[in-house]
C-alpha cells in the first residue's frame, strides 16, 4: 500500500520477474514526463517512469529497477489523459483501455482482447490499484478523483479477467488519501480486491 504511485518504481525493482509485464489501473495516465507536464506534479509521471520515458537516472538509482516495455504495458480505466499521454503511450506501443470503454461494452467485451495481448509479451505481472479508478461516489480515494469511474464490483470483475491468463506476481494499492474517506469504504473494495488473489 502507497500514498501515491511512484512506489511502483521499486515495486517492479523488487519483482525482479523477467520478463514483467504491467497492468495499471488508474482515473489518469501517470504518462506525464518533464517536457510535457504543466503543473510539474511527480506523481503524473509514474507510470511514463516505469515505461522508461524519464527520470531515468533517478528510477536507475532504485535498486534492481529496469524499465518495463511499452508493449508489455497495459493502462485500464483511464477518464482524464491528455493528449500528449496518449501520444506517447502510443508510441511507446502502452494499450489503453479506457473507463469510458469498459463502462460502455462491459469488462467481457472491453478487458480481455488487450489482456490476450498483453499474455503474448509476459507471463508475470505487477498489478498497480490507483484507487482514484473506482467512481468517487463508490470509494473517494484522493483529491483527484473525477466522476464516472468504474465500480467496486467491475474492478473485482476485472480482477478475475487477468487471474485468468496472468500470472499476478505483486498487487499495489496506490494514492489513498484517507481523508477523503471517512467511512473507509476503501477498506472494503480492497478486502475484495484481494479475495481474488486467493481465490482458486
Ligand atoms: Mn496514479
């Protein structure tokens, strides 16, 4: 568990897996790099980090770190991306599965092409949990959380549908804000989220 996601940075050190892929649920790209960003906030370049874009000599520094190809990347449950992270996630070859998407066709005919995908590449995964991707008015996890995002039950949904064809080698529960949360209901989305992982 992590108040913000650049904790992935030593999240995928400590894995270690090799070949690693990434499946990163989030409100927002975190694809954001120096040259791009507007306001400067480290944490919209987690994921742009991770993929190896930038801070490179800063994410080399963290031990046993090695970037995760874009190809081996999968962002679900995006709401608000700018254009220039969609841009470079494309180009670096980063799928993208957006809220919009899975809230319109369903998990089944949204999640699994891009996981098949993804299961061409890796086998292990690093599984990171922004909680700003579930609906605020379901679980409020920060101050960034912007309305129509997925829910509780979908995210369990999607769970399942990696489980299913990856191997999940680490879960990460990101950028909560408790404070935002005072009847933790947080901690009932997450009790869920790792039932999966102990489901047979
Ligand atoms: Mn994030």
């Amino acid at each position: 568990m992590s108040g913000n996601c650049n904790a992935a940075i030593g999240i995928v050190g400590g894995l270690r897996a090799n070949p690693l892929g990434v499946v990163w649920f989030d409100a927002h790209g975190d694809f954001k790099t120096p040259e791009t960003t507007t306001s400067g906030f480290f944490d919209g370049m987690g994921l742009a980090t991770v993929a190896g874009l930038c801070w490179k000599n800063l994410a080399a520094s963290v031990a046993d770190f090695a970037p995760v190809p874009g190809e081996s990347i999968l962002h679900v449950g995006s709401r608000d991306v700018s254009e220039d992270e969609l841009a470079n996630m494309r180009q670096v070859g980063v799928q993208v599965c957006t809220a919009s998407e899975i809230r319109s066709n369903g998990v089944s005919a949204s999640l699994p092409r891009h996981v098949r995908n993804l299961a061409e590449c890796v086998a292990d995964v690093y599984v990171h949990v922004d909680l700003d991707v579930i609906n605020p008015s379901d679980v409020h996890a920060n101050g960034f959380s912007p309305p129509e995002g997925l829910s509780v039950g979908t995210m369990v949904e999607m769970l399942r549908v990696l489980k299913a064809s990856l191997q999940i080698a680490g879960l990460s529960i990101a950028s909560y804000d408790p404070i935002w949360d005072p009847e933790s209901r947080a901690a009932g989305a997450v009790s869920r989220f790792l039932q999966v992982l102990n489901e047979r």
